[in-house]
C-alpha cells in the first residue's frame, strides 16, 4: 500500500512539475550554441542531449531550429538538453563534414550516440519530444507490429506486471508523445507497448474503435495466469493526453471494490477526487460473500468509470429504507446520496452511464407509490384478500430484524449446528402471508431475546429455493425448530405472536420429559417443573406406567415426538408409580391431567392404545372444557369435526350461564360435541357468522347449535328458556329425535380459495430463468471475465487488494442483486396485487 503511495505522490508531483514547466513570455534561452570541441568536452556520462550540427543557417533549416529551441524546455523537464552546434568550416569530421549530416539531429547519452533523427521527422515540438523520448525508453516501450509479438509480451508479463497498450496512427502526434511521456513517469510500474498497426488495434478485439484515433488500454496482466487466455483489458474512454493517462492509471491502481463501515457521506476515494461517482452495494453479513460478489462482477463493469464500494448495513446507523439495495454518491458537492431499489446489475451500470437514468428511477419510484396508494384507496371496499391489504397498509413501516439471523445456501447447516435449538422461518419476501408472519416473528424475536440456546433465523425461498427444496419445504411460511441440526419439528398452529412464542418455548423441553421423583412428578403437575416453563400458561400432561406397560409408554414416547412444542408432557415409570397413580384413583397405564397450575388433576384411562390413538386422545383432552372461541383456537376445535354448542355474548357471560354450561360440558356423553362461547366484543367476526346463520341478527345471548361436518343445519335455543343444564339437555333431545326445526341450513359448498394455491418453488425456478439463483456459483455474461474473490474482514474503510495485484478466480455472481435487499424490487411488485388467493 505504501509503494502504491508513494507512485501516486511521484506521479502527482511529476505532473505539477510538468504544469510548471510551461512556457512564458520572456523566458530564459535555453538552446546553447557551442562548438564541437565545446560540445563533445560536455557531454556527461548518463545525461542525454540532442544536438544539431550546423555550418551556415540556411533559410530552409530556419523553421527546423525554431522548433528545436522551443522544445528545449519541455525536453529539459525530462533531464535532456539540446544543442546547437556551430561547426567551423575547415571542420571535415563526422558530424560537421558532411552535407547529409547537417541534415540530421543527433541524439546522445553522455558520449554514445542512440539515435539519428532526420530534421523533417522532427517537424513540430510534439514530434521531438515523442521522438526522442520514444529512443531513450528503448526498453521501456516495446514497439509491436503483429498480434503474435502482443501475445509473446502478455505471456511474459503474466502473473508478473500489466501492460499498458496503446495504438497511435502515427509517430511524432501529440498522443505519441502523451503516451511517451506516461512511460517516462510510469515505465518502471507498467510495461508499455506501442504500435501504429490498425489491423492490430482491431486484432486486439476492440472493433468499434476509429482507426484514426489514438487507442489506450489498460490490461491486467498480473493477476491472469492462464496462457491461453489473453489479459483483460479496459479501455480508456478520453482522449489521449497526458493528464488523462495518468488519471486512467491511477484508476486502474485504486482498489477494485473498497469496504465502508461509516457514514457514506464521509466516505472520500479516489474516484469522488477525480469526478467520479461512487456506486455503493448495501450489504449484510449473513448475504456477504454474495454481495462481495456482485460488488466485485459491478466494479469491473464500471472501471475507469465509477467507484464501487460495499456498504455494511450491520456497521453503519443510517436512516435508510432497507429495501435499499443500492446508493450513489456523485462528486458535486452538496448533492445528497441517492438510495435506490434496482433489480439487477444491468440496471446499476445503466444508472452510472446514463445520468438521466437516476431522475427517471426515482420518478418511476414516486409515480409508482402514487399509483399503488391511489388504488389502495380505490379498492379497500372491493379487497378480497385482508391480509394482503394489511401488509400492503403497512408496507413503509420498516421490521426490527437485528435479531433474527438471516440463512443462506453458505450457512444454513452450519448455523444449525451452533445452537441447540435453531428457529427457522421459510418465506418469500414478496408475498403478503409470509410479510405478515414475518412481522409476528419479529415480535417472538423481541420477547425471547437473550434465551439462552435459542435462535432465531429466516430464509428467504425465493433467494435460495435449493435450500428450502432440500429442507421438504412444500409451502410458504413455514417454521420448523431444528434440535442441533438433525430432526425437526415443523409448527402447524396459528402465526400470532403468543402461539409461535408458546410452541419455541414449549419445544426447548423434552416431550415427554422423563421424571425422576414423586416430588418432580407433583412439581410437575403443579406447572413449577420445569422451572423455564412456569411463567408460560399450558396444560400439563403426565403419563404414568408401570413395568408391565412398556408397550404402552412406548406409544406414549412416540406421541410425545409428533406432539412435541404444542404441549407439555411428562412420563413417570418409576417403581413407586402405583403409589402415584391411586392417589389420583387410577391404574397403570394412565394420564393424569392438570389444569390451572394444578388446582384440579384429571386421570384418564389410556389402556393399550396406539400412538396416533394417543395423539388424538391428547390433544383432545388437553383443551379447556368450556372453551372461549377465538379466531387463533378455532381450528384446534374444528380439527375434531364434531358439533358446536356455541354461546355468543355480547361482552362476558354471567356466572350463572357459565357454571350451568361448564356443567353441561364436562358431562356430555363420549365427547359428542364442543360445547364454547364467543364474546362478539373480543371478536367481532362472531357478528358475521350470526348474520350468516339468521336472517336478522338475534337477541343476546343466543345458544346455538351448528354442524358443520355433517348437514349444516343451524338450531337456535328457544329464547323464551333460560340457560341451564336440564333445558339445554332436553332441547339436544328434541333435536335428536327430529323434533326441532332449523332456522337455517348451511351451503354444503367447500370452503376453498376461488382458485388454486400457488406453487411458490415452481414460480421461483421458472418466473426469472435469467437470474442465475444462488446455488451455484456460474460463469458471468463474458466468459474472460472472472471477477476475484475477496478475504473477509471489516474496518472503517478498508482497502483491498487493487486490480493490479489481485489474484483471480472464477466465479460470478450472476446479473441479480437479491442477495443485497430483504425485499427485491422484482418480486415485491409481482406480490403487491394478490385478491386472487
């Protein structure tokens, strides 16, 4: 880095010599006159100088050394002096004897000649300085005339140094002699390489170049290994002066991507100090190497054009929308840093070649918002779909996601392993059910931080479908609980906040837990055991068995697995099982069962039944008697399919209703329905389903019996009866024996979605087939181009490694920028409309 310095300060304070070098009126003269005995005694050993011998100045010779005198000074910048030497005219040697010879300019390193020039090559002050410049770096620039001699340079210069090419039409040009000078300051850094062959500028593969404009191109020799391939090569897109060599040089030695972990605004490189603009991929560290990539495929694109820079989202406080996946930071002054959502990296070089191109994006942007509000407002009486107008409502209030660990291909099986227990949510970033869960678990993620060996973590499947294939991920969301990597619980109950929490809280315990005492089994019962559980309000569970039901604690075990964070189980087979199973008057094989903290244990018979037999039992007996119905509980109650004795209130029931209906529930023969109430003020939805069943809406309370699963038919409580358990038993009765009439008769049609479900994985493998996805990394557009791969590591503004010296590798981040957003812009638009579902 500090040799890379020291070249930029040397080239710097060259080009303020050279600035300060130019001519002004009134100037000292700095051709001398001399001898030839005067000359020849001069000469020094290492200095060069040009002279011309001359006996009388002839009127033709007079333009030539006015030529001559106003190159000295730029010459003299060089360290060469120039001479005219008078010769006497009885001189008859070398230099001054002959008549061809005083038409010649003699080019000399201390006594040696290098170079005769004749006087009409040396026409102008640019041809006399390229000219003899172009003899003194001899070895510095190399002169070509056939693709074959081009080939044998790079061969020899790889993995070694770089090469500057250029193509003048001719010698002694103004460009000849920039590139002269260039080789003069750079020669020891580059080897250059010159020629005036069109078919060679051509065989070189830059076809669209005029042959009658002076080429320059930059190739990166060092880092290209392979002999077959040829160095890759950028263009310099200016004229060919000397100010703009060395500025195309000193891009080409900067970094090609530069890390920040500040504030982009204080962010200062090489590019912005030339007039350049600054693109800056926004990155995370999960998505890293991904994005390092795409930063990479980016810069070689823009080079010599624009900066690149990776900007850490995780290092950097800024107020920015993260759907941001790009920035740009234009070099005037005052003008703030664009954030913006591009697609691809097509669409970042467009935006850096064309000016006009941010004004329209943001535009776009602001028209679309518009557009998507407008229409919002316009349908939110037609909106078919309440979760998607939910998300859609909410779109700009952006997640607090620090928490939950982002998954990629990369990491996924190792972040498995790091944890005891890993939490992962499989999602698409676009579509309105997974956003909306995506917001609850944000939710679990603040309620369960600091939890020790627990944690949380998110893949996005449109990301990384291979992923989510592997993991038999058939639909979206989807949470499934990973214990050390190998098996998985996959969560099936409803995507509230306190449901997730319970089922990840309930799932860090063994189930069913294996106690050791009577006293475990007690505190167990009671909800104290195990003490990470006993803030959280659950059923409590315990088989009990003797030696003589292996069979049957086997089947429980295996419940146990399938029911694993939905409840809490316990099993005691302790020899002193017996003891524990009288006092609560039952026999081995058993379930005791305890609700509210113990106050009240149940025991049930469970005989030799099955797992699955026991699953049902379980979860069936594990629901509260006389149930309030919700919409988050509602499905565990519909999943028995048997009939709903439902109590709708306005507000709470009295105690009277409830003492009379808990009677009635805990004495209905061989479970035969659900007997529950609804508060209509905690769910409203409760109105809706009452104006379905009546065709005005009933007094309250209304008792109501419905069936669902067989027939439809809607039975409504004679008004005129109070509730009690007699009346109600008599009425269910009536009903049996066909002696009441419905009041209404539900449609036998399935509840099903208008259309069928999407199949996301599909959408995801054929909607785009131009991205590559992230499963492997594949060659980019241009089979030459390999961009490098980076080493790790964060800092302030970290500096890597320039284009020079760069070791390459192939791999490609494909044209998407996906990994740099937690929403892409592509996808989200296709999931911003989605009534159809």
């Amino acid at each position: 880095m500090s040799a890379q310095k020291d070249r930029w300060v040397f080239s710097f304070s060259f080009l303020l010599f050279c600035a300060s070098s130019i001519p002004t009126r009134g100037s000292a003269r700095l051709l001398q006159e001399l001898s030839p005995q005067e000359y020849f005694s001069s000469l020094q050993a290492g200095r060069a100088s040009l002279a011309y011998f001359s006996h009388n100045v002839s009127p033709g010779a007079q333009p030539f050394l006015e030529q001559i005198e106003n190159s000295a000074e730029a010459l003299q910048d060089y360290g060469i002096s120039v001479v005219k030497v008078n010769c006497p005219k009885e001189d008859v040697s070398r230099y001054c004897g002959k008549e061809n010879a005083l038409r010649k300019a003699y080019l000399f390193r201390g006594n040696m000649l290098i170079r005769e020039f004749p006087t009409d090559a040396l026409f102008d002050v640019n041809s006399i300085v390229a000219n003899v410049l172009f003899a003194l770096l001899f070895n510095e620039v190399k002169y070509v005339e056939t693709l074959a001699d081009l080939q044998n340079i790079e061969n020899a210069l790889k993995g070694r140094s770089n090469m500057v090419f250029a193509y003048v039409p001719a010698t002694g040009t103004a460009e000849h002699r920039a590139v002269m000078e260039a080789a003069f300051a750079y020669g020891t850094v580059h080897q250059f390489v010159l020629t005036t062959e069109a078919t060679l500028l051509k065989d070189t593969g830059d076809d669209e170049s005029d042959v009658s404009s002076a080429r320059l191109l930059f190739c990166h020799c060092q880092q290209a290994t392979d002999l077959a391939e040829p160095c890759r090569r950028t263009a310099m897109g200016q004229t060919l002066t000397m100010l703009n060599i060395h500025r195309h040089l000193k891009l080409m030695g900067a970094p090609l991507v530069t890390e920040v972990a500040e504030d982009p605004e204080k962010v200062s490189t090489v590019h912005l100090q030339l007039g350049l603009p600054l693109v800056f991929i926004l990155s995370q560290k999960e998505t890293y190497e991904a994005d390092r990539r795409t930063a990479e495929f980016v810069a070689w694109q823009l080079l010599g054009k624009a900066g690149v820079a990776l900007l850490s989202r995780d290092l950097v406080d800024l107020n920015i929308l993260l759907r941001s996946n790009v920035a740009l930071k234009t070099p005037d002054e005052g003008v703030p840093i664009k954030y913006l959502v591009l697609e691809d990296t097509d669409e970042v070089i467009t935006l850096v070649e064309d000016k006009n191109k941010i004004e329209q994006i943001q535009e776009d942007e602001e028209e679309e918002e518009e557009d998507e509000e407008e229409k919002e407002n316009n349908n939110q009486d037609i909106q078919d779909d309440q979760v998607v107008e939910a998300v859609s409502r909410d779109k700009k209030r952006e997640l607090p996601l620090e928490q939950i660990l982002v998954l990629t291909e990369d990491t996924f099986h190792s972040a498995l392993l790091e944890t005891a227990r890993t939490v992962v949510l499989f999602y698409a970033s676009w579509e309105a059910v997974s956003l909306a869960v995506l917001r609850s678990y944000t939710e679990v993620a603040d309620h369960l931080k600091g939890t020790q060996g627990v944690l949380l973590s998110r893949v996005n499947c449109w990301d990384w479908p291979g992923v989510c294939a592997k993991e038999n991920v058939t639909q979206l969301p989807t949470i499934k609980i990973y214990e050390k990597g190998e098996r998985s619980v996959m969560y099936n109950g409803m995507w509230g906040t306190e449901e997730l929490t319970s089922f990840i809280m309930l799932s860090r315990v063994s189930c069913p837990l294996k106690l050791a005492t009577i006293d475990e089994a007690e505190g167990y019962l009671r909800g104290e055991f195990p003490s990470e559980l006993s803030s959280y309000h659950h059923t409590s569970l315990l088989g009990v068995f003797s030696t003589a039901t292996s069979e049957a604690r086997e089947a429980f075990e295996e419940a146990g697995s399938i029911l694993s964070g939905h409840v809490t189980m316990g099993m005691y087979f302790e020899d002193d099982a017996l003891a524990l199973s009288r006092k609560y008057a039952v026999s081995p094989p058993a379930l005791l069962l305890a609700r509210s903290g113990g106050r009240s244990v149940e025991g049930i018979a469970l005989s030799k039944q099955s797992a699955q037999d026991m699953v049902r039992t379980i979860r069936y007996e594990s629901l509260d008697i006389f149930p309030e119905i919700t919409v988050q509980n509602l499905p565990r109650y519909l999943q028995f399919r048997k009939p709903f004795l439902i109590l709708f209130s306005d507000g709470d029931i009295s105690q009277m209703e409830s003492k009379e209906m808990l009677k009635l529930a805990k004495g209905r023969p061989q479970e035969a329905f659900v007997a529950c109430w609804l508060n209509l003020k905690k769910t409203p939805v409760g109105r809706g389903v009452l104006k379905a069943y009546f065709a005005t809406m009933p007094s309250l309370p209304v008792l109501v019996w419905v069936n669902l699963h067989a027939g439809g038919q809607v039975f409504k409580f004679p008004s005129e009866q109070s509730i009690t358990e007699m009346n109600i038993l008599s009425w269910l009765e009536k009903l049996k024996a066909g002696l009441e009439i419905p009041s209404s008769t539900l449609s036998e049609e399935d509840w099903k979605p208008p259309l069928p479900a999407y199949d996301f994985l599909q959408m995801m493998e054929t909607a785009v087939p131009e991205l590559p996805l992230h499963t492997s990394h594949r060659r980019g557009d241009t089979p030459e181009r390999h961009p490098p791969e980076s080493p790790g590591g964060d800092t302030a503004v970290r500096e890597e490694p320039s284009q020079e010296t760069k070791v390459e590798k192939v791999g490609s981040p494909g044209r998407d920028l996906r990994g740099t957003a937690p929403r892409l812009a592509a996808r989200e638009k296709q999931g911003k409309r989605h009534s159809k579902l």
